[in-house]
C-alpha cells in the first residue's frame, strides 16, 4: 500500500505531552499510519528508541516502508501486536522500562474507508470489523450468533443505543430466515428497527449500532483497561502516558482510571497532615482534557469527538 490516508489528530498536543527526553525509551500504542510515531521519533536522538505497536498487518506493512530509515538506524521497532499484551511484548524485548506512551484509539481512516474490513454502513462489504485480521470473531458471528439478550446489551452500552431491543429483535427476526452477512443488510435492518421521527435527525441511524458491534468484536474497552494497568506500572519516573479518545466510553474508563490513580483513596478523616506514603504515586497534567483547536475541527472530521488525557508517574 503507497498511500494511507490517515490526518493525526491532536499530534503535537499528545506528544508535547510526553515530554519526550531524547535518549529516552517510549512506546505508541496505536501506531496507524504513523503519525504520533513520525513525531516522537524526530525528537529521540542516540540512545533513544521507540516501539509501535499495531495489531493490523496493514499499518505494519505500510510503516515498514514508509519509516523504513528509522527501522534501519536503530531507533525504531514495530510490534504487531495487541496493546492489551504489552508488558509480555516489550518483556520479549528485553524492555521492563519506559519513558511514555502514547494511545491514539479507534480506527484509523484506511481502516474505515476500506470497504472490505467492514468498518462502514457506507460501503458494501461482508461483515468484520476486525483490526487484526488473524483473530476468529468477526462482525457476522456478533450479529448472528450472540443471543438476544447480548445484542441488547453491547447495543445499550456500547452503543448507547436508546432503541436496542427493538434493534436486537429486529436482528434476531432476520436471521431466523437467513443470516445477515453485509454492512448494507445490517444498516437497513438498523435504520427500519427506528421509529421514523427519530430517524429523521441526529446522523445516520446505524452509525451507533456499528460503533457497538465494533467494539465487542474488538473488545476495545477491555483490551484498554488491560493496556492502561500495564502502562502504569512500565513508566518510571517522570514518565507520561497521553490517551486521545473518541467516543464518551473510553473516555470515562480513561479518566476513572487516572482519578484512581491520582487521589488518596480511603483518607482517614481528622488527618492533620497526609503522610507520605499515603500520596498518590501519580498526578494528572492536566485537570479538563485537552480538545482540538478550532482549526483542526475545521480540518478534520475525526478531530470533533477527540479528548486528550495525560497522566505522569511522580515517585
Ligand atoms: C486512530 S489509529 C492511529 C493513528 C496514528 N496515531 C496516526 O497518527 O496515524 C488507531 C490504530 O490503532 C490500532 N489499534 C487499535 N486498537 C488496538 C489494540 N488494542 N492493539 C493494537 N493496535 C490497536 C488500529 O489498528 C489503528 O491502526
């Protein structure tokens, strides 16, 4: 692949936020089409490295050209791997250590706009939704073979669906008769399970129940909060870990995560000083999330929904 259209959102902003030492060792989770990489790696000098993960062969590939120079001088390594396995990953690599880490998530725009990974009601495809392609659970075996009372529970809290039985229902009633093997079929099932007022505002009707059925087939949520718990504990002093989020569910698991990990929890009352040990070993570098500047929402569709949250490791 020679082009992989992806525009980076919020690029200085979480890299600046890492306040990458030139000699330092750090790791983008979500490598893509290698932006965040790109930038981390032109300020690390000798003795510097970078690791990037990406559990889509795809990205892999295209980087390895694309940033082959970097490979070839020693300060970068891709990892095809899931982020949710990163201490054994950077482990096999001999790294116990790191001085940050980036985590740019969701799907990349090559992802989305190739019709065939299924990703969009936008394009006819087979049903999948897979990032890495080697994995055995597709979108078609989420639609047609988890129980109803499942579907009704990834499309309400996945997908903040307001409308999932009547989807879930919907769903089951059409694949009694056959199974519902495209993005288009699913979409049109979606949109019909809807009552016609609602339909008539608010974007595309399916765009929700595709959200949800993407991040079960990914399990996004869960591979997250294995990621961050990890991240934690790699980071040394004065290591940072930014996280740019793009729908209100990794957000809200971000911040609880990062408040946990910031506030002194069961504070005994009538204490007249907090004694050391009881401080939180981290603090947050910023208390609202960072968002995008007005003219990145100009320039990017995918910038609207993005919240930037840096968290560093302070003893
Ligand atoms: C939004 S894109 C990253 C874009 C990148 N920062 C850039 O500037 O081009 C997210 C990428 O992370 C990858 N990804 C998402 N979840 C992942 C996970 N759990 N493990 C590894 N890679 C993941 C996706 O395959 C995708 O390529």
């Amino acid at each position: 692949m020679s082009e992989f259209n992806h525009i980076t959102v919020l690029l200085n902003e979480a890299v600046d936020g890492l306040k990458v030492k030139p000699t330092g060792q750090y790791v983008d989770a979500t490598l893509g089409g290698g932006g965040h990489t790109k930038a981390i790696l032109d300020r690390l000098a000798d003795g510097g490295h970078l690791y990037s993960f990406d559990q889509d062969q795809t990205a892999i590939n295209y980087n390895q050209t694309n940033l082959a120079n970097y490979i070839d001088d020693g300060r970068l390594t891709l990892v095809k791997s899931n982020f949710r396995d990163l201490s054994e990953a950077l482990g096999k690599l001999g790294v116990h250590k790191i001085d940050g880490i980036v985590y740019d998530l969701g799907v990349s725009s090559p992802q989305f706009d190739d019709a065939k990974r299924g990703f969009s009601y936008n394009h006819d495809a087979p049903l999948d939704m897979r990032m890495d392609q080697n994995q055995d659970l597709t979108a078609l075996e989420v639609v047609n073979e988890w129980p109803y009372k499942k579907l009704i529970r990834i499309l309400s809290r996945y997908g903040e669906e307001k409308f999932s039985k009547q989807i879930a229902r919907s769903i089951e009633r059409h694949r009694e008769e056959q199974p519902i093997e495209t993005t288009l079929q699913l979409a049109e099932i979606v949109k019909n399970a809807i009552p016609a007022a609602t339909r008539r505002h608010g974007g595309n009707p399916a765009k929700r129940s595709f959200q949800a059925v993407r991040i079960a087939v990914n399990d996004e949520l869960g591979s997250l909060e294995e990621s961050l718990e990890q991240a934690l504990e790699l980071i040394d002093v004065n290591g940072r870990i930014s996280v740019i989020t793009f729908q209100s569910l990794e957000d809200r698991l971000v911040k609880s995560m990062f408040r946990e990990k910031t506030t002194i929890q069961d504070l005994p009352s009538g204490i007249p000083v907090i004694p050391e040990e009881m401080k939180p070993h981290y603090r947050l570098i910023n208390r609202k999330p960072i968002l995008p500047n007005q003219q990145e929402l100009e320039n990017n569709r995918r910038a609207h929904s993005a919240k930037l949250r840096i968290i560093e490791k302070i003893k």
